[in-house]
C-alpha cells in the first residue's frame, strides 16, 4: 500500500495538470566530467580536431586514452599539461603551428605509447624535449623543419621502436650512437628525403639487420662515393626491404650539383671504375650455424672489447635479456651467451643478433644465422652404400678367383677346352719355320687329347735358340707333353728330327 500512494499521487497531479516534482540531481542523465564543448567524448576517445584551438583546452577527462589534437594552430604546450591524463596511450598533434617543445611538456606522459607530432613547425630537438617518455614505442616527427638533433634527443626512449624523421632538412645523422637511442627495439628508422650528403659508411655497415631492413635513405643528395654504392647495392641484392622498395629513389650527386642527380642503384655506369675490394671489409659475414631438431645449441657474444651489457634479439625479434625468453626456450647466461635446450624449428630458426656495449664499445654486433633440420630416420633394413660395398667386394673377389686360380683337372677332361689363341698356336702359324704334319708311329694311337710337338731344323740358322713346331692336337690342358729341341746351327744337330717328350 505504500508504494501505491506515490504512484496514485503522481496520477492525481498529472490529472489535475499539476507539475512534476524537481528530481535530485541524481536522477540525471550522467554527462563526460571536465569535457570541454570544442571536443568530442566518446567512450575513452577524446576527439577536438579541426577546431581551429590556439591552446589547449584546460579541463580534459582524465579517463580519456587517446586524445586527438590534430588539424589545430597550436603554437605552444604548457610543461605538465598532461598531468591530469594518467591513463592516455596515444597523443596526436599533427598539422599545427609547433615550432618547440620545450623542457617537461611530456613529463607527466610514463603510458604514452604513441606521439604524433608530424606536420607541423619544429626546428630543433633539444635534449630534454621527449623527457618522460620511457614507454613510447611510436615516435613520428617527419614533415618539420628539422636541422639539428641534440646529441641525446632521444635519451631515455628505450621501448622506441619506429622512428620517423623523413621530410625535414637534417644534414647529419649520428649512426653510431642515434643520438641517445638504443638498438634493441628499433626496427624502423626513416631519414628519407633530408639534406643529408655524407653518411659514414662504417657506422652504416655496423648495424644489425634488422634495422638495416628498416633504414630508409631515399631522396637525399647523397654523394657519389664507391663505398657507400657498394654497401647499398649489396642491401638491394640481399633484398632488404627499405632499399629494395625505394631503390629508383636513391640518388647521388656525381659533380656536386643538384642538376647531377644520378639514380645510382639503376644507372651503374657512374661507379664502373669503382673496386668492390674497398668494400669487402665493411660488414662482417654473419655465421652460418646448423643444428638438428631437439639438439642444444650455445651462442657467443664476439665481441673485439670486453663488454659490460649483452643483450640478444631473436628471430622473432624479442629482445633477450637475463635470464632468458618469456616461454623459458633461452637462456641468457652470465657470460652473456646464449643457451638453448632443444632447437626447435619454429622458434629458433633465423638471425640471432647480439648487442654488447661497454666503455671501448657502444652497440656492436654480433649476428648468427641458425637452421634447424629434422633428423632424418634411417630404415632397418641394409643401408643403399652398404649393399653397394658388399656387391663390389663379392666382384672383386671373383674377378681375383678367376684370374689366379688354377682350372681343374677334370673339366678339360669332361669338356673340350676351347680352342682360345695361344702363343704356341701363333707359331704354329709360322708355316715356314713349323710342320703340321706329326709323323707316324704304329705302336701308339694318337688321342684326341693330347697334342704333340715336333722340332725342325731351321733352314736360315737359329743360333741355338729354341725351334718349337706345335701340332693341331697338341693338348692346352697338359703342356706338359710339349716337345723342345735345340738348334745349334751343325750339321750334326739337323738329323735328329725325331719327338722329344719332356
């Protein structure tokens, strides 16, 4: 009942055209806190592009995470600006009238992941610009006017892994150190259309990979230089994507004049007199490593001076620090090396790169190219080159049976031998000098087998040299039987012409 009377009231009030009864501010519709009437608010995105602002609105929503600034005239930020925006992810602030930045505008910025600060009016980067943004990954600065960067602009940006500076009107570029930026996670650095002339080939060689293939130097009046062709021309052979995709923009300065614009990496000819030779030495060959399936491999950081800090990226560019990979595959020793349990194909196939430093060194590499096979299983039976050995000992042995082994007795007994050439046959050819026909001896009854031999005297004088005279008969199986005379040349030696049996 007494939840009637209210509902029973509020009918009587509205019959008799009475007014509602104000509601407490509770009951209101719940509206964006500190949302400021140039943006939109939707969800966590907080947008105020293309408003035309010449500062930033004071009151923001500190649950926004990403806030869109772009399209504006903004020509300053106020250091700790955005103090209040502790959970903001991305800050877009392209297409504004920037000209600096100025020390701790980014300092109260830790979550920051992403900065866009293309398009706008910037001229110098000074040391402490990007202070207090240790989680940035994303930096774009490309369409400025750059032409200086501190020594350390980038100091401090340790997660940065995409660095776009393209656009700008930079004449220099430390390779060596990048200006206060760690290797480990960069992977992308655009320095395409600058002003820059001469590079250090040397620091360019020194490079890992993995950022050579994102290293963009397209469309800078770059000269001529032979060592510098080289080395790119090698990157476009290698197929590294940043030279392969831009290689028509790649141009050099043959006279030092901007009319002498060469497309070195289409038109050769520039370079025909230049020796490879002096680039052969300026990157070192990457070591070719080969294990099996489930087998341990360790890794070495060579390095040419003692390091203090090793760190490795791995094929799947996760960067490697102690005590090893997220998934526990790796492990990063004390030494610095690399240890892996069992080499698995899909994990640890690829390009390992060390980084050390120390005080002789700063971010020299190391690179392993490893391949994991599958072990290959072998079949029970004979293996193909052992039936192929044992088959060739058997023909050996029977070709060494056939060539020093006496014939038996009895086969030329069962079967005629055959009548194969023989030298004895050769001078019984000599029908000058030999007789075929044996004489006749009643009492003994020439066999089929047996062969005799007779001797003649020679008629042109043989100077006690050996006259043989072979028979059609005479018997290959039993040389034995073979007769021999001795010709001495006399008178007295002729008249012997009967057969002598040895």
């Amino acid at each position: 009942m007494a939840r009637l009377v209210p509902l029973g009231a509020l009918l009587g009030m509205l019959r008799f055209g009475l007014s509602a009864p104000d509601f407490p501010e509770d009951f209101l519709p719940p509206v964006p806190h500190n949302c400021p009437a140039e943006c939109v608010y939707a969800a966590d995105l907080l947008s105020c592009a293309g408003r035309g602002l010449q500062e930033v609105p004071a009151a923001l929503p500190a649950t926004a995470t990403d806030l869109d600034l772009s399209h504006n005239a903004l020509r300053r930020l106020r250091p700790g600006w955005l103090a209040p925006l502790s959970r903001l992810r991305a800050l877009r602030l392209s297409h504004n009238e920037l000209e600096a930045l100025g020390r701790g505008v980014f300092t109260n910025a830790s979550s920051l992941q992403l900065l866009d600060l293309s398009s706008n009016a910037l001229r110098v980067l000074g040391r402490h610009d990007l202070d207090g943004l240790g989680a940035l990954e994303r930096l774009l600065l490309f369409n400025n006017r750059l032409a200086r960067l501190d020594e350390h602009a980038f100091h401090g940006l340790g997660a940065l892994s995409q660095l776009y500076l393209g656009c700008n009107e930079l004449t220099a570029f430390s390779f060596d150190r990048l200006h206060g930026l760690g290797a480990a996670h960069l992977r992308t650095l655009d320095l395409s259309s600058n002003q820059l002339q001469r590079i250090p080939v040397a620091q360019l060689a020194m490079l890992p990979d993995f950022l050579k293939n994102g290293l963009y130097l397209h469309n800078n009046p770059l000269a001529c230089d032979c060592r510098l062709y080289h080395l790119l021309q090698r990157w476009h052979q290698r197929g590294l994507g940043a030279v392969r995709e831009f290689a028509r923009e790649y141009v050099c300065l043959a006279f030092r004049v901007s009319t002498s614009r060469v497309r070195f990496l289409q038109h050769s000819r520039v370079f025909e007199n230049c020796s490879a030779a002096s680039a052969q030495d300026l990157e070192q060959p990457e070591e070719q490593l080969t294990v099996l399936a489930g087998q341990p491999l360790r890794l070495r950081c060579n390095t040419s001076a003692p390091a203090t800090r090793v760190a490795w990226v791995s094929p799947e560019h996760e960067l490697l620090l102690p005590p090893g990979s997220r998934d526990g595959s790796i492990q990063v020793l004390a030494d610095g090396s690399l240890a892996i349990r069992k080499a698995q194909q899909q994990q640890h196939q690829g390009i390992f790169v060390c980084l050390a430093a120390g005080p002789h060194l700063h971010n020299q590499t190391h690179e392993y190219n490893v391949s994991v096979h599958q072990p290959r299983l072998e079949a029970k039976g004979f293996n193909t080159s052992y039936t192929t050995l044992l088959g060739c000992i058997v023909a050996l042995v029977l070709v060494l049976l056939y060539l020093f082994m006496p014939p038996c007795r009895g086969c030329c007994r069962r079967h005629r031998c055959p009548r194969a050439p023989s030298p004895l046959q050769e001078l019984s050819a000599q029908s000058s000098e030999l007789s075929a026909t044996p004489p006749e001896v009643p009492s003994r009854k020439a066999s089929t087998h047996k062969h005799v031999v007779f001797l003649e005297p020679g008629r042109g004088g043989l100077n006690g040299r050996v006259q043989l005279a072979v028979a059609e008969d005479f018997d290959l199986c039993n040389p034995g039987t073979l007769q021999v005379k001795v010709s001495s040349g006399s008178a007295s030696s002729t008249a012997s012409e009967g057969p002598v049996v040895t």
